[in-house]
C-alpha cells in the first residue's frame, strides 16, 4: 500500500493531534497484536500497517472516542489479513482462538474504561488536601520522598498516609463497580 509523502497532514485533522494519539496508543497496539499474533515480527508489521491505515482514515475517527481501541480495532483486521497470507503450517493459532482473544480485549477496554471513571468519581470524594498528595504523588517522575520533602513532611508520614488513600480509593471503587454491575449497567 503506497503512502503519498507529498500529504503532510493525516486526512480530517493535524499533525499534533494525530501524533499525540497515536504515540499514546504504540505499545498498547502492538502488544494486542502480539497476542492475537504471538510472533513479535509479525506484530510489528502488523503495527506499521495500523499506523499507515491510521494516518490514511484519520478522518472517520471520532473526536472524544478511544483512539487506543480504534487502532486496536484497525490492527485486529491488520492480524487477520497477515494471517491469510502465510500458509496454514505458519499459523499458530486457529482463527477462531484469533476471534475469542480480540473479544477479551474488547472487553478489557470497557473493563478499564469503567474502572477509570470509578476512580475518577472515588478521587472526587477526596479531601482536596488528599486529593492534592495523590496528585503530586503520581506526576510522572514524582517520588513519595520528593513529594514528602515538597510538603514539609517525613517520607515515613507521607508513605502511611498515601496507603491510607489508596486503601480507601480501591474499597470505593470497588463498591462503584459493584453497584454498577448489580444495577446491570456493565
């Protein structure tokens, strides 16, 4: 499949929203890939032409919707047709073992996506001074020992206190999902 190097801007949208998506997506696709595939090279080639097909319908994408699953969705077409081109003796797996592991990671995604709001609505029950060491705490390169000395506060203190929140972050969302799934909303 040729790529037009003369087009600088995926179809429908910019280059900075595009490759943000994207480079956020690029080791989630290639490890749901790697399962349907469980050979790395074919993965990655599987990989490579997700992106090229990303770039090409960027335009049908959906603003607000998960790009991650999307791509995912274009990668799992991308699996099946590399599959069709090898002989039968190269396929590890059946077709229909293929169809079963990209329906568990269908899943796995309305799975994470519940579990990402449940922690948002427990964090909004935080007390803003709680919510706030959370936050500093997992900043990308935070340490709880920067974190500590940031606040004026020993590591062993700010150590027992971030368990403390976790702790009570899990029960909430576990009692969120809970009531969720009793309710039949999952």
């Amino acid at each position: 499949m040729p790529v037009d190097k003369t087009n600088t801007s995926p179809p429908g949208g910019d280059v900075a929203t595009f490759t943000q998506l994207l480079g956020r997506c690029q080791r989630q696709v290639f490890l749901y890939a790697l399962g349907l595939l469980h050979n790395a090279a074919d993965a990655e080639e599987v990989l490579q032409e997700t992106n090229i097909l990303l770039w090409e319908k960027f335009d049908q994408y959906q603003a607000g919707t998960d790009f991650a699953r999307w791509a995912c969705r274009i990668a799992h077409f991308q699996a099946l047709k590399l599959r069709s081109r090898k002989s039968t003796e190269e396929r590890l797996f059946s077709d229909r073992f293929i169809e079963i592991v990209a329906a568990r990671w269908d899943r796995s995604f309305d799975q994470i996506d519940d579990r990402r709001e449940a922690l948002a609505e427990c964090l909004g029950k935080l007390s803003s001074k709680d919510r706030d060491l959370v936050m500093r705490r997992y900043q990308r390169g935070a340490t709880t020992r920067g974190v500590a000395e940031a606040l004026g506060r020993s590591i062993v203190a700010t150590r027992r206190r971030l368990r403390h929140i976790r702790d009570r972050l899990l029960g909430c969302i576990r009692r969120s999902l809970a009531a969720e799934e009793r309710s039949g909303s999952i």
